[in-house]
C-alpha cells in the first residue's frame, strides 16, 4: 500500500516536477507540514478525484501570480477547470490552493487578521479576488494611477470635487500607484470624525478604516508609507487600542498616533464601562508607546470615543496645517 500510494504521487507530478506545487507537496508528504491530513484523507477516500483536483491545483499555482491584473476567483476557476465553482470556500480545492499559496507568502501573515480576510490578502497577492466588492475602504484627497501609467479618472472625479470615495478591492487592485497632495494622511476609526473633519478641511487627506482594518484599508495605506505620514486617532477602548498597536506594528516610524495619550483618554473618559471580558483584551497590548494608557484603563474600567473629541481634531488640524495654507470651509475659520 506503501509503494501504491508513493507511485500515485509521483505520477501525480508528472509534468510539474519542478513546480511551486509540486514541491510542496513532495516536502508535505516528507515533513507531514500543513495539508498533509487532508491529502491522506482525500487519497484513502478516492485517489482519483484527489488526482485531479492536485492537477487542477498544480495548474492554478503555475499560472499566478499575476499582480497586475486582478481576477475574481470564479472566473480564474471556470477558465482553468470549466467549473466556476470549483474553488468555492471549503473545497478541497480551495483549501490545498490556499495552503500552497500561504506557504509561498508566509511573510504576509498578519495575527491580527481573521481567517477569511488572511486568505483575502494572500489569495490577492496572487491575483486572485475573493472579495472584491464588500471589502471596502473610505478615503478622501487621494490620486491614483492606473498600472499602465494613466491617471484613474474616477478617483480624480472624487479628488477634484472634494469628495470621499469608497475604494473596494477591486478598484485598488486596478492602482499602478497611488498618492496624495500632501505628505501628511489622517487615519480614523470612526466615520463620523473623518467626515466632519474632511469637510471642515476640504484640502487634507484622511483614510477611515471604520473599525478593524479591512484588507481593502491596508493595502491602501501599504502602498501610501513610503511616501507619506499617517496620524492615527481611535477610539479609547481595548478594541481600539488593539488598532492602534497592530497598525503601529505595520507601519512603524510612518505612524504617529496622534491624539491618543493618556492625557486624552483622562479628559474625556465616558460613562461607559468595560466588562472583564473586554478589559481582558488589554493583556495583548505590549508597545510602549500604549502602555501608560493600557494601564490607566486598567484602573477606570471605562471608554472614551472619538466623537467626543471631535474639536480637539479639528483645532490641532487647523493648528498644525496653517503653515500648508490650508483653508477651512466654516466661516468663523475666516476671522
């Protein structure tokens, strides 16, 4: 049964020896790494099918990635196999392609992402959309470009009216480059802060990541760093401040996290309180930088919000940026 099932494999490999996918299977069933299970299984199940889907597999990895041009997974899947549903989430299918694709980017794993959204970064990074539509991002006073070198005339509709726009992954996937006016972005948790903000100061540019940061809102700001300044404002609560750290962690020295001390958090403490459960998140939070307030929160065993804060943003914006020339659009700015 031994050699039975070692000469199934190898000819499984035929034509693809020297593939991403077929050394990874050869080091999987030598180490006994990720998939190894699911290859027994399938194998002990009905060799024949497990054949073809590792054919199928072998194939889909030879042809990725193609960075440039983005593909939603059912199309690639009815190109390649006839079957558009092939890689359905849960297949066995999927579940080799995504182990093989993870296994060649395992730079790119982030703890803080779930399971869908890390197979949404790694399946992406390979050309692949699984996601494209809902995962989404809201920016305003971006520019983007088009990876042949043409300027992106939607996101230049949105920029020259002053206007947010909702950046899904499907569009950013269609970025050759992307910009803003200024050196400086600001990141928001909360909608409601970007968009009083934005309008107060038509000539800035802020992101909103609307709570945990989705892949769309990474990829953007990944492509933003090297290039400009992100100052971070979140809410004063343990999901918030586990934000705050992960997207310190990404974007190091490019990150300011602005407004978001302990002096802040203090002065406009609420009245509500965390449960233990949610007080128990604070164990994860480790960077220096969040500590004091980790600490102090500790203690109140109470949130503060952005919302809150709102003239706080607003007058340091003004503050800060008089010497760009910035103009706001409320009169009493005018004085």
């Amino acid at each position: 049964k031994r050699e039975e099932r070692d000469a199934f494999f190898t000819e499984v490999q035929s034509g693809y020896e020297d593939t991403t996918g077929a050394k990874w299977l050869q080091n999987t069933l030598k180490e006994h790494t990720t998939g190894y299970e699911i290859l027994q299984q399938q194998y002990n199940n009905n060799p024949e099918i497990l054949r073809e889907i590792l054919r199928y597999v072998f194939e889909a990895v030879k042809q990725l990635p193609r960075m440039e041009e983005k593909e939603l997974l059912p199309v690639f899947a009815a190109k390649l196999t006839g079957d558009p549903h092939y890689f359905d989430a849960g297949t066995v299918a999927e579940r080799l392609l995504f182990i093989i694709l993870s296994a060649c980017w395992q730079e790119t794993k982030d703890r803080e992402l779930s399971e869908a959204e890390r197979k949404n970064q790694i399946f992406y990074r390979a050309g692949i959309l699984k996601d494209d539509l809902s995962n989404d991002t809201l920016v305003y006073g971006i520019r983007a470009w088009k990876h042949n070198g043409n300027l992106h005339k939607g996101i230049e509709g949105f920029f020259r009216e002053r206007e947010p726009a909702r950046l899904t992954l499907r569009t950013i996937g269609t970025f050759g480059g992307v910009h803003a006016e200024r050196e400086k972005i600001y990141l928001f948790e909360n909608p409601a802060v970007f968009s009083v903000l934005t309008a107060r100061y038509p000539e800035c540019a802020a992101v909103c990541i609307n709570g945990q940061p989705r892949l769309a809102a990474l990829l953007l700001l990944d492509s933003l760093k090297g290039s400009h300044r992100f100052f971070y404002a979140g809410d004063f609560d343990p999901e918030g401040i586990l934000i705050a750290q992960r997207l310190k962690e990404r974007y190091g020295e490019s990150l300011h996290l602005w407004k978001y001390d302990k002096k802040w958090y203090l002065q406009f403490l609420s009245e509500v309180e965390l449960n233990p459960r949610r007080l128990k998140k604070l164990e994860q939070v480790y960077i220096d930088e969040l500590l004091e307030i980790r600490e102090c929160m500790k203690k109140k065993k109470r949130a503060a919000y952005q919302e809150a804060m709102m003239e706080i943003y607003l007058d340091a914006v003004k503050s800060e940026e008089s010497e760009n020339g910035f103009v706001s659009s409320s009169a009493d700015e005018n004085e």
